[in-house]
C-alpha cells in the first residue's frame, strides 16, 4: 500500500480576526487556494480537526493563564501582548488549531490508513507560546502540546520538534528545555525576535544536550540552510533516533517575506522537507506531523507550503547538492555549534 499524505483544515480557522496584521485569515486562504489549484488537494487525505480539550491544553499551559485568554475571549477580545490580538472566538479557535495537530497526530499514529505524513494547516500559530504567556501572535502552543500528547497517549519516549521558522521558538524551547524525551532544533535569524536562541541555550538538567540551536546570520540562502540541516540535524537525529518527528513549518524565512531577511525559495522549503522525509524514514518509520507557524508575504507562503506537499507527496529522498553551501559565515556558525554540540553528540 503506498504511503497517504494527508492535511488538516477547518474553515473555522477563519474566524481568528486579527483585524490589519500581518497573521490574518488571508494566509490560510492564499494556500488553500494555491494547493486547489496545482491539484494537490485531491491527492491527499482531508481531516478534519476537533477541538483540544482543556484537559490537553494543561499539558504545557498553566491554568490561570488559559483562563485568561478564554476571559479576555468572552469580554469581546484585545491584546494579548503587543503583538497579539485576540478577538472574541479567539480562545475557541485556538483550541481547535491545537486541537488539529493532535488529530493530525492520532490520525498518523493509527496506522490502519497509512497516513505517514501530515501537514495542520492552522492558525494561529504556538511556538512562541510559553507556559504562561502568549506572544509573538502565538496563543497555546500547539506543536508543544501534540508532543505532550504523544507521550502521554502513545508512550512515545524520544520526539524530534524541528522548528525552520525564521524566529526562535522561545516557547517550545520553555516547555522542553529540562526533557530529555525531546530533541528540539530550530534554525533562525539571529539576532531577531524573539531574541532567544542562541547556540549556547543547548537545555539544563536532565535536558541538556537536548537542544539545538541553529542561529543564522540575515542573508542565509537555502544552501546555507540545507548545509546547516545535513551538517548539524541529520547526524544528531541518526545518534537521538526519534520515534516521532514533528515540524514547527514556518514559512518567513522565505527572500519576499516582509518581518525577516532571509534568502530561503520557494522550492527551497520542498528541499528541507526531503532532508526531513529521510530523517523520518531511517527512524521513525517515516511519521511526521507538521504545524503551520509564520510565513506573511501571501504568495511566498502560498507557493512554500506547495513545494512541501510536492515533496511530502513524491518519493524523492534527501537532496545532496545542499550539503555544499558557499557561505562562509554559515560554515563558520555550523563549527562553532558543532563544537558546543559534541559535548553531547557524536557530531
């Protein structure tokens, strides 16, 4: 039987109206109409997402800040943070786009379908959404809780986060930081918002060596990127061989994208899917859930999140070409990281 792809949707996603801002319902819309388009929608498994129970939202997230946003919620919206507005089905939605990755996850855990891959179209984003505060446009987080839920449903013992999004995923970070169950990556402009993640910010406790940090300097193209995946992820997943992988999949890392200054393609994102796809493959008998974060130039995201069905569609395997990169800073930055991570990897 060969391998379905599928993808989470709910029109109600829509109605997180965040007024004139740059993460608005017209994202989802420019994608969902691009994937029409190009077909792609028929060749996938549709599903449909259900909300997270609040039960599964107290797996990251503190009580009394849940119960802040769902007031703020109900008493008609505002801001969050400065960043962050909520309107009035705000709290509602959040819970069912974090609601979606545990579908997307229970649907690929079930195997009787054969669902490998699936990527949640959702919003709004999570990963900068720590334990007990929201941020960064990011309410719960929902690629934080869908890991909780893998270990607390499946037993699932080693979980691979990878984080491409051009921010740091200071909230992902938060919540696993002391958890040697699992491996977060993440590669990102730096210096830039959140302001986190530099290369020494590697865990504590039992969780140290348990995160890596990729920071990139503004102006990394997708050969820089691949050079970083294949020379810094690829030999620490083979060493941490994850059961399960799941992707923060941010899209603003792309040259049009108007919050960051990154060089990254369009196909470039189809590219570091593949690097993904092989990771999974070799370990986790190729299971990987995706989660959409940032991305704000409408046609940039739209053409991104093409280039990774493609990918996830295909049965195209890790692109070598990429492991070359000509950018000296990037070579520069992938041996110093090296040089922390070795005290923990055999990189």
């Amino acid at each position: 039987m060969n391998t379905v792809t599928g993808f989470v949707y709910h029109e109600d996603y829509l109605r997180h109206d965040t007024g004139y801002h740059p993460e608005s319902a017209e994202r989802l819309i420019y994608i969902m109409k691009k994937l029409e388009e190009a077909g792609i929608t028929e060749k996938m498994k549709r599903i449909t997402p259900t909300k997270a129970s609040k039960e599964q939202i107290a797996y990251v997230h503190a009580d009394a800040y849940v119960k802040k946003v769902e007031a703020m919620c109900k008493g008609g919206g505002g801001m969050l943070d400065p960043d962050t507005p909520l309107c009035s089905d705000t709290y509602e939605i959040a819970l069912l786009s974090a609601g979606g990755v545990i579908k997307a996850v229970d649907e690929v855990m079930d195997g009787s379908n054969n669902l490998k891959h699936i990527f949640a179209l959702i919003r709004p984003p999570g990963h900068h959404a720590t334990p007990s505060r929201g941020m960064g446009f990011c309410i719960f987080n929902n690629i934080a809780i869908a890991a909780e839920h893998l270990k607390r449903k499946y037993g699932i013992k080693r979980i691979l986060i990878a984080d491409w999004d051009v921010h740091h995923g200071n909230g992902t970070q938060d919540v696993f930081f002391d958890d040697p169950s699992v491996l977060y990556f993440s590669t990102h402009q730096y210096p830039h918002y959140p302001g986190t993640g530099w290369l020494n910010e590697v865990g504590k406790g039992e969780g140290e060596g348990f995160t890596v940090n990729v920071p990139l300097s503004a102006g990394t193209d997708d050969a820089g990127y691949l050079y970083s995946l294949n020379n810094i992820l690829v030999p620490i997943t083979m060493e941490f061989r994850p059961e399960f992988v799941l992707v923060s999949a941010g899209f603003d890392a792309h040259i049009a994208d108007p919050l960051a200054s990154m060089k990254v393609t369009s196909p470039g994102f189809g590219l570091f899917t593949d690097v993904i796809k092989e990771t999974a493959k070799k370990n986790s008998k190729g299971r990987i859930v995706m989660a959409l974060e940032g991305g704000y130039n409408l046609d940039a995201i739209a053409e991104s999140v093409l280039s990774v069905f493609n990918s996830l569609l295909s049965n195209r395997g890790e692109i070598k070409e990429g492991a070359v990169s000509k950018n000296e800073r990037v070579k520069k930055r992938v041996e110093e990281i090296k040089g922390v991570q070795r005290r923990y990897w055999d990189i």
